[in-house]
C-alpha cells in the first residue's frame, strides 16, 4: 500500500476521534497555516526534507519547527502532511503554506515530545476550505526523531 494511503487512514481515523475528544495537545494539531518566516533561521540546526515537483517540507527537531516552501506558480497551497507518534500515543496534522513560490520558505513551530517518530509527506492542496489533499501529488514521505 502506498504511504500516502497509509497517511490518508491514519488522517481519517485521526478526524474521527479528535471529533469525539480533542486533548489539549491535539489542539493545536489538525489543518494549520505556516507564517511568513525570517529565512535566516532555516539551516541554523540539522533537518530533513522532502520534496515533489510543486513543493518542499522540512522538519528541524530542534525547537520542532516545520518549514514549508511553495516551488510551483500553480496557485495551488503546498502543504505538509504528518503524523507523530511516541509511547503515550499519536498526532496527526497539516501544515499548509498558502503564500505562494515567490513568498519561499514559511514555518510553523510545533511541540513534540522527545524521542518520538514524525512522519510526512508534501502534497499540494486542492482546497483549504475544504481540507482537501491531492493525494497523488505527494512525495514519497520522510521521517525522523523529534
């Protein structure tokens, strides 16, 4: 099965739960927006990427910043699926980049536990109204220790 299938179930199992019982910490989870960033800062501490034709994410585990880069003049979003997981349970979220390829690099920071796995994927977005992902648009996945 393809990882982006996997993410897609895990996305829609996770959608249904938060529905029951949010947790304060999966608050702040689900579709958020990254900012405008000061690219300066991106490479100040080791990360990994990954990428398709029409974008890229980044995840620094120090301070767990995420970054999102738009590489395509489409006008569609770009976004980074992900999902997290460590021993008291699992997270899943987007964090989309609406300000188009001229704008660059844009990041949100997000707080994992140590030690726990991240997963993602970049995909582009057919609708944020809608929270619609193209799903066969997204890279072949990343992930690493938060």
């Amino acid at each position: 099965m393809r990882a982006s299938r996997v993410v897609a179930s895990v996305l829609t199992g996770a959608a249904l739960v938060l529905g029951v019982a949010a947790s304060p910490a999966s608050a702040a989870d689900g579709w958020q927006a990254t900012a405008d960033a000061d690219d300066s800062t991106f490479g100040q501490h080791p990360y990994e990427c990954d990428d398709f034709a029409g974008g890229e994410a980044c995840f620094q585990p120090y301070g767990e910043w995420v970054w999102v880069r738009d590489l395509s003049a489409d006008n569609l979003p770009v976004a980074m699926v992900w999902s997290y997981s460590d021993d008291f349970g699992s997270r899943q979220g987007v964090a989309y980049d609406t300000l188009g390829k001229a704008r660059g690099w844009t990041n949100l920071n997000k707080s994992f536990e140590e030690y726990g796995s991240l997963f993602w994927q970049v995909c582009s977005v057919t609708s944020v109204a809608k929270k619609q992902i193209n799903w066969n648009s997204c890279s072949d996945g990343q992930s690493s220790i938060t």
